[in-house]
C-alpha cells in the first residue's frame, strides 16, 4: 500500500506554489501500447476516474482496428507515433534504438511515414502529430525531416531543448525499474524526483513535468504510485493535469 506521509514532500512543495498563486502543469505520457487489454482498461478507468487527460504512444506495426474500436468513445485521449515496430536495429554494445543511423535514412523515414499515416487513419479524432522514439532515442540526423513526413512535434525523456525544426514536449520522471525489477520504483524515489522538477521549474523553468508509464509491465507499485500521484495532485488547486495538444499549443506560443 502506498504511504501517504512519503508524499508529504509534494504536498509542501505543491503548498508553496499555491501560496505564490502558481500552477505547476503535468501531463501522462504511456508507451507501447498495440491493442486492448487488462491493463489498458486499468489505466484508462484511472486516468478518467482523475480526469487526467492520457497520450498513448502507439506502436504502428502492431496494432489495428481494436485498439481503435476501444478507443472510439473516449474524448480525453490522444494517440501518438511510437516509431514504426519498436524494433531495435542498434549493435550488441550500444544503446537499443529503433531510429538510429544502422540503416539508410530513407528506410527509417519510410516506415515514420507509413506509421505516420497508419494511425492517422485509424485514430482521425485523436490522433496527434507528435513523434515518440522507442526507447526514447532518435539519430540526430533524422530530426530536420520530421517536419517533411507531417510530425510538428517529437518527445523523448530529459530536459527539452526548443532550438530544432519541430517543438519538443518531454516526459521527465519514468515510473518503472527497467534496470532492476522491471517493475515500479521505489514511491520514495520517485517522489524525490517529483519534488525535484517542481522545484526546477518554481526557480524558472517553464516546461511541463512529464510523467511516464508503461500499461504493459506495470506491477501493484506502479500502480499504487500512480494512482497515489493522482490523488495527491488532483487534489491540490496548483496543480493543472493537461493534454499533449494543449501544452503543445502553449509551446508554439
């Protein structure tokens, strides 16, 4: 069960933007998601429960008509291109990557194209032009051509530099132990890390804290933390939970 004194930290720090009539912004990214599931229920009856609005980055290769079927009613969640098959083309001694430099530009750039286009036509009311690289990676050089294939906006994890062709909208804090249990961190962790970019962007950073989940592999803690996180923030007045579009709106500003 979730300690409710670990996140006491948050609430003070929440506490003392409310007190200088500040709003911190979050939004709620989930990564590969291909069809319905248990858990996919799971999330998308919390997240409506806290009326957080949700992106899916959604792997193109993978998935179909369900997905789109059970997405068909809901108004709070937008779809985005989670690269093409989220299949790792990078050597044995680096880092995964999907969309890398092992392969010609114009294939990667095919299959953005084509995954571009796939769920476009499979979420038209929800989907969003928005690029989220498996693994969080992208080559450099394959930046410049987003905007060409229609993308007016890409998102990986860390700080978000807004100085390339199209806005970047970050996610910060990952919920899951992918080097350990594979499962959720540890709450206290995490909430230090919360408190962390809350209070980076008090001192003057304006970028949106990004949190980001995997449905897939999500344990009791992983589920614990986030529907704790929902509590403690949607809860609080300085705290606004908003959509990808929205803050993407925000940032072409």
């Amino acid at each position: 069960m979730t300690d409710k004194m670990a996140w006491e930290p948050v609430r003070r720090e929440l506490d003392r933007w409310q007190a200088a009539g500040r709003v911190a912004r979050f939004w709620l990214r989930d990564d590969d998601a291909v069809e319905p599931t248990p858990a996919l229920e799971t999330l998308t009856a919390l997240a409506g429960e806290s009326n957080v609005p949700l992106t899916l980055a959604v792997i193109p290769a993978l998935t179909g008509e369900a997905l789109a079927a059970r997405l068909g009613e809901e108004t709070a969640i937008t779809v985005a291109v989670h690269g093409w098959s989220h299949t790792n083309h990078a050597g044995p001694e680096k880092k995964k990557q999907e969309l890398g430099g092992e392969r010609p530009a114009d294939v990667v750039l095919g299959e953005l194209r084509e995954g571009f286009r796939l769920l476009q036509l499979l979420h038209p009311a929800r989907f969003l032009s928005m690029l989220v690289p498996p693994w969080n990676r992208i080559d450099a050089s394959l930046v410049p051509a987003l905007p060409g294939l229609g993308f007016t906006a890409l998102s990986v994890y860390g700080r978000a530099r807004q100085d390339g062709p199209v806005p970047r909208l970050n996610t910060h804090v990952d919920i899951i132990d992918w080097h350990g249990t594979r499962g959720g961190r540890g709450e206290a962790e995490l909430v230090a890390e919360l408190v962390a970019e809350l209070r980076d962007r008090f001192a003057g950073s304006e970028e949106p804290v990004g949190v980001l989940i995997h449905h897939l592999v999500h344990d009791a803690a992983a589920w614990d933390f986030l529907s704790a996180l929902f509590a403690v923030t949607g809860r609080h007045a300085a705290v606004r939970w908003s959509s990808a579009s929205e803050l993407l709106e925000h940032v072409a500003q």
